[in-house]
C-alpha cells in the first residue's frame, strides 16, 4: 500500500496542488495555465516556473514521506486488538433464515452477546454478513457463533458443549449453536451411574463429547462422554 501526499503551493496567489505517493504523481490541478496567463508570463518563463513549482513540491512530499516512514514502515499486518473493525463472511443462503432466527430473536440475541452489530442480505445468491465491532474480540465471538450455526454436524467428529439441562437418563448439550445432543446416563462414564449426579455435572457445565449418531428420522443427536474417557482393564475373574 502506497501514500499519498498531497502538496499545495501558491503561483503568484493561485494555488497549486499535487498529489503522489513516493513513486509517482497521480493528479495536479488543471488551471496551472490559466494562472499563468493571467499574470503574463513569457512561454520560456512558464516552464521555468511549472518545473520550479513541481521540484518544490516534490521535495515538501518526499519529506512528509520520511517523517511518516520513520514512525512506520509499513501497514501493520493486524489492526491492534481493541481498534474498531468491519468484517465480512458469506455462507449459503439456506443458513440466512437460521442466522436471523424467528422474528429476529437469533441475531438479536448474536448483537447482545457479543456486543457486534451483524447485518446479513442476500447477494448473488449466498448470504452476506457484514459484522462490526469495536474490538478484535466482539467480531471473532459472533463469526465463532455463526460459524457455528451455519456448521453441518459430523458423525465421528469431537465438540465443546454446554449442559442446557439435565433429566434422569442423562443430559441435554449444546455442542453447536442452536444444535443440542442427548448425552445419555450411560454415555457419560465407563463405570455404571445410577444417577446423574454421581457424574458430578451441572447445567452450564463445558465438556467434551463425541457424535456417535444422527437418528435418520427424526434428525436427533446421540452424543457420547465416555469414548473420550480411558477405558478401565478389565478385571480378570478369579
């Protein structure tokens, strides 16, 4: 990325203006002419004077240049953390219902969380999302939520969750936005629970659990605690 500096000087009254980056001229004012004729000045006088005028402003450019370059180089890789951003993502347009959720209540909920403003159209058929924030982390908490909602659920496939509740056969996980999977009482340990509560778990608890299944007819999700765990040998009967 390139500066430009823009340079005004005065030609008997009449501004004069430049403007370029260290490498080339851009744009100049296009009445340099007319402001030397209107002073009478000789042809061989108004290259003298242009030439003059353009060296002047070269040299009040390349030093604006220096003085920029000795605070900074170059453009940061990265904005610092706490600057106010904008980003963008597309997903496809068959998720922009699910982001919105019913009468707004997914987004809105998205914008209180994290604090982004999230604005989402439909373009050229997928669904744009614009996120803005006035931080690193406000943008990257409702990407990973979003994200999250747009993600198809994989068999086999490992995932943070959060207990929403709990029910004597076992417990309700969110393991994706808006997606929650029975983790059943004898998913959650190798050894035999009689109650949930022997697991030591609670609501809003985060663990670790694996899909095991998708039932193909009614779409729920069995989730499994215990495939993640050691397995206990087994004790050999004596």
């Amino acid at each position: 990325m390139e500066i430009l500096i823009i340079v005004i000087l005065l030609i008997a009254l009449f501004p004069f203006w430049v403007v370029s980056t260290r490498r080339r001229l851009t744009v100049m004012n296009e009445n340099v002419e007319s402001a030397v004729n209107q002073i009478g000045v000789q042809l061989s006088s108004r290259y003298d004077m242009l030439a003059a005028a353009l060296n002047q402003a070269k040299e009040g450019r390349m030093h604006i240049l220096d003085k920029i370059t000795e605070c900074i180089a170059e453009p940061r890789a990265e904005l610092k953390p706490h600057a106010p951003r904008i980003e963008t993502m597309t997903i496809p347009k068959e998720f922009i219902g699910a982001i919105i959720g019913p009468g707004g209540k997914i987004i809105q909920g998205m914008q209180e969380e994290t604090g982004a403003t999230i604005t989402i159209e439909e373009v050229d058929g997928v669904g744009r999302i614009e996120i803005a924030g006035t931080n690193k982390k406000c943008i990257d908490d409702a990407m990973r939520i979003i994200k999250g909602i747009v993600a198809v659920p994989e068999v086999g496939e490992v995932y943070v969750g959060k207990i929403r509740s709990i029910m004597p056969y076992g417990a309700f996980v969110e393991f994706l936005p808006g997606k929650d999977g029975l983790l059943h009482i004898s998913e959650i340990d190798w050894k035999r629970l009689e109650t949930i509560e022997e697991a030591g778990l609670k609501e809003g608890d985060e663990i670790e659990v694996k899909l095991l299944d998708i039932d193909p007819k009614t779409g729920k999700f069995k989730l499994s605690r215990k495939v993640l765990l050691p397995r206990p040998e087994r004790q050999e009967k004596k």
